[in-house]
C-alpha cells in the first residue's frame, strides 16, 4: 500500500474550487492525492457539453446561479454547501479508470448505513443516484471525481438542471432520479461523511497523510484561472485563453 497526500485546502469561489481540483491534476503527483472540498450553489457542466441542453438556464439567472465548466467529461451536476466533492488524482494509467473511485465512494456509503450499488456513472441506493462520478487524465495522472449529494434535496437539483431531451445526443447528461443521504433518512453531518470516505480512501488506497496545498498546486491553480476559470468564453463554449 502507498502513501498518499490527503490536501487540506478550502476556496470561497467556485473557480477557485474548479481551478484548483484540475491543478492536483497538472502537477502530476507520483503518489495518490485526496481532496474534498464544498462549493458555493452553481451550476458546474462536464467538457464538451451545451448548455442549453443541460441548465435551465432563465431559472439560473433568476436566482443568481453561475453556471460554469469543468475540464473532465462526464455529466452536468449541482453544487451548494449540502453536497461533498471528492477528488482523487491517481499516477499511472488505469484501464478502468473509475474503479478506485468508485470502490472508495461505495465503501464510504456502505460505512454511514446505505447499501449501494455501482451503476452507470455513479452510485445508486435503489434506483435514486446517489453522486455522479467524472473522469479527466493525462498521458500520466488520473483524475476521478465524485459530487456526493449529503443534504441537498432531489427538488433543488431538478429546479436547475433539465429534463432529457428529446433527441438524446453522446455528450448529454445521463439522467436519473436522485436522493440525498437526507432523503434516505442519514443526517450524520459533514464531519462523518468525510471521515467515512478518509477511512475508506485508505482501506483502499493506503495512508493518506494530511498536507496544505502545495507551491506548485497553488501556482497552477493562478494559471488556470488565468486560461479557463475566469475566462468567460471557457464557461460558455469551452474556449480558453491564451496562457
């Protein structure tokens, strides 16, 4: 079993939050890195999707709900204070490259009570996903991440994002009823649900010693900034500025 960091870093703006989960990715570590980290109520859509097919977007701008992009794929999630992000950044290639993630959030889960199930891009408890996972790497390092829904409702999720559309296309969300721990009747707070998944990550993984961010993550966490997080174009299209 490795060791690994277990970063203990928390950002008020989403940006920051988005700049910072790719950067644990740039840096390349040579050992696993864990991060969980909560964001502010916004929108946060996968690579490659349109926003007009996956944000309601008049509802958004109504409420003051930024709507912004990450650098994996997968689909378009929710984010507020009720939900945990957990990011693991893996070096090396990985055929499966969800599996670790996935085994980590399944344990977790299975420590605070539910009995989960792993379905198609995230974790189930019954029909009702759970959080959603997402994937991003290079020739070198994985990223997987996971937003775990804690407290946050299934109505404050659906007030945001839409319904399927009628002519389904490859980089659309895959959409599924969801329930918060909350509404499977678990209320074991924030500092719980994070030990859980701790304990699991290193069950599975190895020790994971707690570290503040590094010089070199907080660096490329500027420049990221700089090219995609406050770049407008990067949260409307995809495109992103020049370094």
């Amino acid at each position: 079993m490795t060791t690994g960091s277990d970063v203990r870093a928390a950002f008020t703006d989403p940006a920051e939050n988005l700049a910072f989960d790719e950067a644990l990715l740039r840096v390349a570590p040579g050992s696993p890195v864990l991060w969980l980290w909560r964001n502010p109520v916004c929108v946060v859509v996968g690579r490659g999707q349109r926003i007009a097919r996956e944000v309601r977007v008049p509802e958004c701008e109504r409420d003051g709900v930024p709507v912004l992009r990450r650098a994996s794929g997968g689909g378009t999630v929710f984010h507020d204070p009720g939900n945990l992000n957990v990011t693991l950044v893996l070096p090396g290639p990985a055929d499966r490259p969800l599996e670790a993630l996935g085994q980590v959030m399944s344990a977790a889960v299975d420590q605070l009570g539910l009995v989960p199930r792993i379905g198609d891009r995230g974790l189930f408890i019954g029909d009702a996903k759970l959080c959603g996972f997402a994937v991003f790497r290079t020739k070198s390092v994985l990223l997987a991440h996971s937003t775990l829904l804690v407290e946050t409702s299934a109505g404050l999720v659906g007030r945001y994002l839409t319904s399927a559309p009628p002519d389904p296309r490859p980089l659309d969300s895959h959409r599924s009823p969801v329930a918060s721990l909350a509404e499977h009747g678990l209320r074991p707070g924030f500092p719980a649900v994070e030990a859980a998944v701790r304990a699991a990550a290193s069950q599975l993984l190895g020790t994971f010693v707690p570290r503040p961010p590094s010089a070199a993550e907080l660096a490329r966490q500027r420049a990221l900034l700089h090219t995609r997080y406050r770049y407008p174009s990067w949260h409307a299209d995809g495109a992103q500025r020049a370094a």
